[in-house]
C-alpha cells in the first residue's frame, strides 16, 4: 500500500487536549526543569552539538529544546501545542476506529510518521506513553499498515539472504579441534600467532566480542517493534523467522570471537565476561521507540558500521601475523555485509511504498544519533571517573579501526543510498526533514574534521584495561 498525505480531521474534546499538554510539560518538567527532546513537542529548535567520538557509529550531538522564559513567548508555544495537540488527540480518535489495543500499538498522532497516544483498555483513557523522553508505540495505524504489507517482501527478498544452516561456516571450522589428538599442539599454534597482537588491537578486538556477545538484547530491541515482533516465540511469520534466524547467524560470531580469545591467553576472560553480563544486564537505548521505521535505520546503520569495524580488524590481524583471526574477523564481516544489505532492503521498500514517512523517520534517527549497541559496557573496575565505552572508543579511533569519519561516511551512504538529498514531490513535512538531514551532514563532517584537528593536540594518557590485565594503554583522549 502507499500513503498518501491526509487532511487534518477535527479535534475531540479540549479537555484530553489540556491533558495531553500537561502530560508534555510534566514529562519535560522531570527529566530536568525545561529541556526535553524536541521533536516530542514540535518546538522550534535550538540545537546545540557536542563533538564526542564514539565506536561504531556514534559521532554524538544533543538536540534539545530551551523553552522561553518571557510569558509571551510561553503562551505563543504554548498555543503551537495546544494545536499539536489537537491534531494529536483527532488522530487517536480516527486511528481508534481502525484499531484500539490495550497496549496502544498502531495509533497515530499529526507527525510524519507516528503518534504517541494509545487508549487503555482497562481505564478507558487516552494520553501518550512517556519514557526517558521518548513517545512509544508512536507509529500510525497506517503506517503499521504499510509494514503489515511487506510480508511478502520478507518472505520473497529478505529471507533468502539469510544462508542455510548446514552450509554456512560454524566457529569450529576455524578453531583447534578438542577431539583431535593433536589439539594441545593446535593450541599451542595459536597463542604462538597471537603473540604477535599488540595490546591496542586486543582492547578492539575483545571490545568488539563483548559487543557480539550482548545478542540477547538485540533480539529484545527487535521484538519491542511493532507491526514486526515475534509475539509468541516461535512465530511462523515472515518477520518472527527473520528476527529468529539473524540471531541465530549473529549468535556464531560472539561464540568464535570468544573461544579464540581464551585460547590466546592473552587477556583476562573473568573481566571479559563480567563486562558481557554487566552489558546485558544494563542493556541498550538506540531511540527507536517501537517503531519499525526508526528501527530498521538503526540497523542498516549499525550493520555497516560493525561490518566496517571487524573489516579493520581482519586486515590488521593480517599485517601484524595472524591470518587466521584475519580470516575469523573477514568472516564475520561479511555476514554484517549481508545482513545489511537485508536491512537496507527493507528501508529500501519503505521509501518505495512512504516515502514522506521515511524521509521524516531517517532525519529523526540522524538527529539522535546512531548510538554504539555497547555504549552501557561497563567492567565493575574501570578507572575511576572514567568511562569504559568512551576509553575502548578512543582506542579503536587511534587504531583506525572505526572512526568518526567512517560515521558520517554511512551517513553520506545512506543518503545517496535512499536519494533524500533530490528527492521530490514530498510533504512539506519530509521537505523539512531533508533540509535539516543534509544540513547534519555537513555539520558532522565539520564537527569530525575539527575533532580530528583537537585529538592531535592532546596529550596521550595511561589506560589501564582489565580486559588485557589492566596493562597500561596509552591513548589520546577523546
């Protein structure tokens, strides 16, 4: 199906308009006096970026909104959300009439391309769901329509990218066989090889496992999308099969990675594994609000981003002596390759079939940034007022195994990728989101080239690693 760009329909009572807008203020109230996400209020913007590099794919910026002090100013916002509002509430009520679930899925509001109402069964009340700033379960019912219509789609062109488990490689292939009678001396091979591994490629190298190995919540995220969740587990749907089997194709490459590293000796495999628990434990915010639209740009985001980071590691596992871990980490590349060509697909169709709602969808991901599926990594004992993920971050930027640039290199991919920068015949709407994406671009590209420029004058520091036995690392901080 495709969207086409309705009217706005009449307000309901004035009475859930003056709830929703309390709502809105209280929320932006209690995450700190006035400053809230923007885009949940429809405020003008005044943005205000923050040049912090992180591994992959977060080059960090903050958006938020300052609201006015002088009154007149308050109350002239304030009727630009009492009329948000407004809009908010008749789309409820016309989206209620095509389908009213207790947990609110599928309701819409007056934005591109959601909403963030929901009716409560029980109670019989109408308000959005608030959390950590971010409306959830804020797609429209017809734009979850549009999802419902790519079974097909699954079934025909994303499923088949997935390989057949008795023809792709297992971790196995790669490591020492335990049965053979010649598997001490294939150990000892092995931590030969990886004596040549300097300190700084084994933070990445392990920071890149634990990452792999926090699966289990990235199958979560998946199935907190609407429209596509796997509701029972074991769901036949196109959508339940693909989250199952991309997990279970991810699941080999944390295995591998982790057997490898224990063989080496080289590192300290209770810290790791404290790190992998602590990850999963905390797990991980990427913004997506359960919308599918949201979601699967994270995803044809991050895929290329991991691909490009196990892609370094694998050549530099190579130049500095171990070919095996080389080929190890080329091919866990290239299932990140595929899998994101699988992802990017499915964008691929929401830009055939809405393209005003992905236009609005990728600008609202590109403003709160893609952000590391690991940047809650925590060891229990790293240095004291530092971060961890920022730490390994700044190594892998020194390493050149993933960068700021490579960030906004799959910005400008995705962009060119999904044509948003000549795009016609959009809503004004979108029309405002592709301005303001291309004008991100251009801000990250001179936000990373400043960094670049600052990362040279700082001096190098010492940073101890549990991961590597807390051997001190000297890396220039970011």
């Amino acid at each position: 199906m495709r969207i086409n760009q309705a009217g706005t329909p009449p307000s309901k009572s004035i009475s859930l308009v003056w709830n929703l807008l309390f709502s809105r203020w209280w929320t932006g109230h209690c995450r700190g006096d006035t400053e809230y996400r923007a885009f949940s209020m429809q405020l003008p913007l005044r943005r205000q970026i923050r040049p912090t590099l992180s591994h992959p794919a977060a080059l960090p910026c903050s958006q938020t909104v300052h609201l006015p002090r002088k009154s007149s100013r308050v109350a002239a916002q304030a009727a630009a959300v009492t009329e948000q509002a407004a809009r908010d509430v008749a789309a409820t009520q016309h989206s209620n009439g095509h389908q009213s679930t207790a947990n609110g899925t599928g309701n819409g509001n007056g934005n591109g391309y959601g909403g963030g109402h929901q009716t409560s069964a029980k109670h019989g009340r109408e308000g959005p769901i608030i959390l950590n700033g971010q409306i959830l379960h804020n797609i429209s019912s017809e734009r979850l329509d549009v999802i419902h219509s790519m079974d097909d789609v699954l079934e025909n062109n994303i499923l088949p990218i997935l390989k057949d488990t008795n023809k792709i490689w297992q971790p196995q292939d790669f490591l020492p066989d335990s049965s053979s009678d010649t598997f001490l001396d294939e150990v000892a091979e092995l931590r030969k090889r990886a004596e040549c591994l300097p300190d700084s490629y084994l933070v990445v190298l392990v920071g890149d496992m634990i990452t792999e190995e926090a699966l289990p919540t990235y199958m979560a995220m998946l199935n907190t999308l609407d429209g596509v969740r796997d509701e029972t587990g074991a769901a036949p749907t196109p959508w339940g099969r693909w989250t199952r089997q991309w997990t279970s194709e991810e699941n080999r490459h944390g295995d591998l990675m982790n057997k490898y590293c224990y063989l080496t000796g080289r590192v300290n495999m209770r810290a790791i594994e404290v790190t992998i628990q602590n990850l999963i434990t905390s797990g991980m915010d990427p913004k997506t609000e359960n919308n599918p639209y949201l979601g699967f740009i994270y995803t044809s985001f991050q895929e290329r981003a991991t691909k490009i980071s196990h892609g370094n590691t694998a050549s530099h596992a190579t130049q500095y002596g171990d070919k095996v871990l080389g080929k190890i980490c080329a091919a866990i590349a290239g299932d990140e390759a595929r899998h994101e060509k699988a992802y990017i697909k499915i964008v691929d169709e929401l830009f055939k079939r809405d393209p005003n709602g992905a236009v609005i969808a990728f600008n609202d991901m590109m403003k709160k940034q893609i952000v590391m599926p690991a940047h809650l990594m925590n060891d229990g004992q790293h240095g004291q007022g530092r971060n961890l993920f920022k730490d390994f971050s700044a190594v892998a930027q020194a390493t050149r195994t993933y960068t700021g640039q490579d960030y906004v290199n799959i910005m400008k991919f995705l962009i060119k990728h999904w044509d948003i920068e000549t795009r016609t015949g959009l809503s004004s709407e979108a029309q405002e989101a592709q301005e303001q994406v291309c004008n991100l671009l251009t801000r990250f590209q001179k936000l990373t080239d400043r960094q670049a420029r600052m990362a040279g004058k700082r001096k190098e520091e010492d940073i101890n690693f549990s991961w590597i036995f807390n051997r001190p690392l000297s890396v220039r901080p970011m």
